[in-house]
C-alpha cells in the first residue's frame, strides 16, 4: 500500500474499514507486490496461478472439476443407507431408530457433563 511507512500510518489507512477489507489492506502492507496484477478474462481460471509460488500447487489439480467421476460417485451412491443403519442396530422402524439416537445423545450429554464436574 502506498504511503504506509509505519504503524500510525496502516492506523490511519484501516480506521472506519470493513474488517475484510482492513485485512486486505494489512496483508497488503505484509506481502506487497510490486507489479501489475494480472488482467481476468471473465473467469476464475485466469487468476487461479497467480500465488503459485506461495500455494502448494498440488492443490490446484484437486480442484479441477471431473465431470466423469462426479457422474461416477452419484451412481456409486447408496440409496439405502437408512435400511443399513436399521439392519445394523437390529430395530424394526425408523422411530426406533431415532428413540436410539436420541439416548446416544443424551448419554453424551451426561457424559460431558459429570466430566465437566470431575475437572
């Protein structure tokens, strides 16, 4: 940022900021960049390797999306979850299902609680 030589002057430039953007405006001062910034196309792409020399850029080719294998992962979708959960509690309906998760849930609470207590 221009004309911040020091601390009263990032005080002077971030007072009555947005908190966001008083962050930028401190990152800013920390890392500055000297050249121009790049120029966007209309798209996130363009300024996608823009900090590839601060980001690990393993993670930019995770976040390429694959149409192939998201179609994949929906058909791999289990449609009958609720039927395995009841099979593997051994209960009949789903309301015993629920009476279940909510004694779980109570215990835990309990739990806590007289954990809480002890310390």
């Amino acid at each position: 940022m221009e004309y911040v030589r020091n601390l009263d002057d990032l005080m002077l430039q971030i007072n009555g900021t947005s908190p966001n953007e008083a962050c930028m405006k401190i990152f800013n001062v920390l890392f500055p960049y000297p050249n121009p910034l790049p120029i966007g196309k209309g798209d996130e792409h363009s300024l996608a390797g823009f900090f590839d020399g601060v980001t690990n850029k393993d993670t930019k080719s995770q976040r390429e999306c694959m149409p192939e294998q998201l179609l994949e992962n929906l058909a791999n979708k289990k449609s009958d979850i609720v039927e395995d959960a009841m099979n593997k509690n051994n209960v009949e309906t789903v309301q015993d299902l629920l009476d279940i998760r909510q004694e779980v849930l109570q215990l835990r609470s309990a739990n806590n609680a007289l954990e809480f207590a002890i310390q």
